[in-house]
C-alpha cells in the first residue's frame, strides 16, 4: 500500500520562504508531485520530481530524495494568495496519484 | 479549449435516493478519474477508467457505487440508496495517455449533500 504523512498547518510570514515537507511509503515508485488547493476550488497541479534534486519553477520549488522516500515543496515571497491547501502525492505507477491529506498554510500579513 | 467540467456543482440529495455525477474530460484526454474529499481531509482515489473500461477500481466501496465512461458522453459517478456519510466533494480528473508521468487536470468538483 501507500502512505504519505506531511504536516496538517504551516504558518508563516508574508515575504517569508517556507517548506512543506512530505514522506512517503510506496510499493512502487513513479515520481512525486504536488497539488495546491484553495478553499473551495479544484486542485491545481504545480509540480512533479521523478529524479532526485531540486527542481524550480518560479516562486516555487520542489525537492525529492529517493533514497529517503523525502520530499519538500518550497515557496518563496510568500504572498497572501499563496494562502491555500499544498498535497504532495505519490505515483505508484504512471497512471495513478496517491493524496496526502494536505497542508494547510496560513499567511500572516 | 475548455477544462474538465463536471456537473451538478452542488446536489442535494435525501437519504435513500441516488445521485448521479458527470464528468466531461478535457479534450484529447482519455483518462478519468474520481476522488472523494471530505471537509478538512485530502483526495481519497475512488476510481480510474478510460472509455469503456474501468481500469482501477480498488478505492471505490463495494457497494452502492459505480461508475462507468461510455464511448460517447460524460463518466458518471452514481451513488445509490445514499447516506448521510456520502456527505462530501467529488473531484474528477483527466490526463493524456501518454508514457510518463502525466498532469491531472481537475474539474471544479460536485458538492453532495444529503440531508
């Protein structure tokens, strides 16, 4: 089966850079993604590593270290928008995407 | 191109009726699937089919739920004899059908109530 365990609240500052860590326990391994949620709304995708490293688009950057079933998503100059839901999820397989329960990040002004 | 659109937005149901979701896939994507999320939870996976065929069904619960995707129409998630516990958002999703890793999409979801 899959697990994924992230932190249930972030907060931090306007401006400010945070991250979201994720692990995971998969019996097969694609890549890792991540999905942002704002309240109400569908989720949006924002990014997947299937190689370990960094990768980085914009404000937002996602990390995956293989070997330590460990990712991070990181984001940057937080702004008020950014306020949202932040689910890392797995792929056991090309075709499917397991959710985390998600991050919920409050951003103070 | 427009994105997935899934409808009804909001259905009211009471207990003992069914509900009928649609799902319509974004164009040139073939694959469809559906989550659950209840109110602070994440996406559960439900379901994943392609036309015609059901390919994952190991998230849907074995009774009173199914689903299917004709060859021509939306996929339609149908609740049966619903329950208070049905209570949630239903999310679907479509993707391309390449190799590789491939982007969901997600439609604006289906807020069931039953009352």
């Amino acid at each position: 089966g899959q697990s994924l365990e992230q932190p249930s609240e972030v907060t931090a500052v306007e401006g400010a850079i945070v991250q979201i860590n994720c692990t995971y326990q998969t019996s097969g391994f694609y890549g890792l993604s991540w999905y942002q949620q704002h309240d109400g709304g569908a989720p949006t995708f924002l990014s997947y590593n299937a190689l370990d490293g960094l990768e980085e688009t914009g404000r937002f950057s996602s990390f995956l270290s293989r070997s330590d079933s460990y990712g991070y998503l990181l984001l940057q100059e937080l702004q008020m928008k950014d306020s949202a839901s932040y689910f890392c999820a797995v792929s056991p397989r090309d075709d499917k995407i397991i959710f985390g329960k998600g991050t919920r990040l409050h951003i103070l002004p | 191109n427009a994105g997935v659109m899934q409808n009804p937005r909001h259905l009211v149901r009471r207990r003992g009726q069914e509900a009928r979701l649609r799902c319509s896939p974004m164009k040139g994507h073939s694959h469809v699937y559906w989550y659950r999320q209840l109110p602070e939870e994440g996406l559960k996976f439900m379901v994943y089919l392609q036309k015609e065929n059901i390919i994952d069904e190991s998230g849907m619960p074995k009774e009173r739920f199914s689903a299917e995707f004709p060859k021509e129409g939306p996929s339609i998630l149908r609740i049966q004899q619903v329950v208070r516990g049905d209570s949630a958002a239903y999310f679907c999703a479509s993707s391309r059908q390449t190799s590789g890793y491939n982007e969901q999409f997600f439609g604006p979801g289906t807020r069931l109530t039953v009352l």
